[in-house]
C-alpha cells in the first residue's frame, strides 16, 4: 500500500473519532476528557505541587490543603480541595477575602491566588469524578440558599468544574450572575462551549486580573 493511503486512512480515522466524540461529547467523551486532562494535570505539576507544598509549610503554620466542603452533583457534598492560602482559622475571623490586602492572606497565598496555582489540588477532584475541568463553579451550601429558585436547579444537573464560563468573562461577579451563568451552562452545555470557556479562562488567569471582589470590572457591575 502506497504510503498516501497509509495518511489518507489515517486522518481519516482522526476525522472520524473527533467527530464522534464531539457528537457524544455530553454523554460520555466529557468524563473521558476530565479524567485524562486531570491525569495529565498532575503528573505535570507534581514537582510544582511538591514545591508549593513546602513554601507552604515554611511561609506559616498550618496544613497545606484547603478543605471545604462544596455542593456538587445533584447537589451532593463533597470535599474541595486547595492549596491554603490564608492564616489558620481566616474564615472564622472574617470570612472570604475580598482584597490582595487581607492580613489574613500569607505571602506565599498572595501569589498562589494572583497566579491561581491555589487551584491545582483540584485536580484530583477532578479524576476521581467529583469535579470537571469545565462546570458549574462549586459552591458553599449557605452561598446558594439566598438564590436557590426553580430557575437555577439545572446547575446541579452536572459536576462542578474547575473552570466555569462566567470566569471567562467576570472572574468575581456576583452570585446571582454567577448562577444565571452557570444554570444556562447545565441546559447548553457541549464540546465547542467547554473549549471556549476553557481558553477564555486561561486568559484572566494569565492576566491576573479580577482575583479579588474589590477587582470586579464593568461585566458584573451593569449586569447587577
């Protein structure tokens, strides 16, 4: 067989298998692409995660992981997992942080936050299926219950992510634009959105910007 066949046949069969995982991206190519984004994930950040870990422990005292459970999947809770960026016990004196500021935030946390590396651990989230690269952000259950109505419940129907679309656009917006976002996500979601949500994100992150609720841009606050 000459060797163009040979290529022919090959892209072709590309062609072919990116086809059908786009088609059946929902039901079943998206948990594929979680578990195998997740794997590679942390066998490339394994050495970072090893470095953080001890900057961590030599910046300030307390645990290197962040751990919070979060509403999930039809709601379930789940653990979160994070590297710490605060002082232990920050919640309690005060609850989220708001700016770069907080006393509460170590230094090795400010720029864990400022470069998003905070988010890493949930890469294990993610392989063991209690997260998705791209989803509804997870959130605290008291956080919802202010806004928990019929119109937002599609949200749950799907793992949350690590990304969600409404990073890609207002990083810190409000929670009431956070789960019109997230609820339009659930009901529409498919391979093209999640890509594009995917890279939109990546560019706030690289930006740096928005981090803090005191960073909020125009987006969120003509759509309050």
């Amino acid at each position: 067989m000459e060797w163009y066949w040979i290529l022919l046949i090959v892209l072709g069969s590309i062609i072919v298998f990116a086809f059908i995982a786009i088609l059946l991206y929902r039901p079943l190519f998206k948990r594929m692409a979680d578990i195998v984004g997740s794997f590679c994930g942390i066998l490339v950040f394994l050495l970072p995660m090893l470095i953080i870990a001890i900057c961590i422990k030599a910046d300030s005292k307390g645990p290197v992981l962040f751990k919070q459970k979060r509403l999930g999947k039809n709601k379930k809770l789940f653990t979160i997992l994070k590297f710490r960026t605060m002082c232990v016990g920050a919640y309690e004196k005060g609850g989220i942080a708001t700016s770069e500021s907080d006393s509460r935030i170590t230094k090795v946390g400010r720029f864990l936050r400022r470069t998003s590396l905070d988010e890493i651990p949930q890469l294990f989230n993610i392989f063991i299926g209690k997260m998705s690269i791209v989803g509804p952000r997870p959130v605290l259950d008291w956080e919802y219950e202010d806004f928990a109505c019929e119109a937002f419940e599609s949200r749950f129907k799907v793992r949350p992510g690590l990304f969600c679309t409404v990073d890609s656009v207002a990083r810190n917006a409000d929670r009431d634009i956070q789960f019109k976002m997230d609820a339009e996500y659930a009901t529409g979601y498919k391979f093209i959105v999640d890509f594009k949500a995917f890279l939109g994100v990546l560019k706030t992150v690289f930006s740096g910007k928005d981090v803090y609720r005191d960073e909020k841009n125009d987006y969120t606050k003509k759509d309050r």
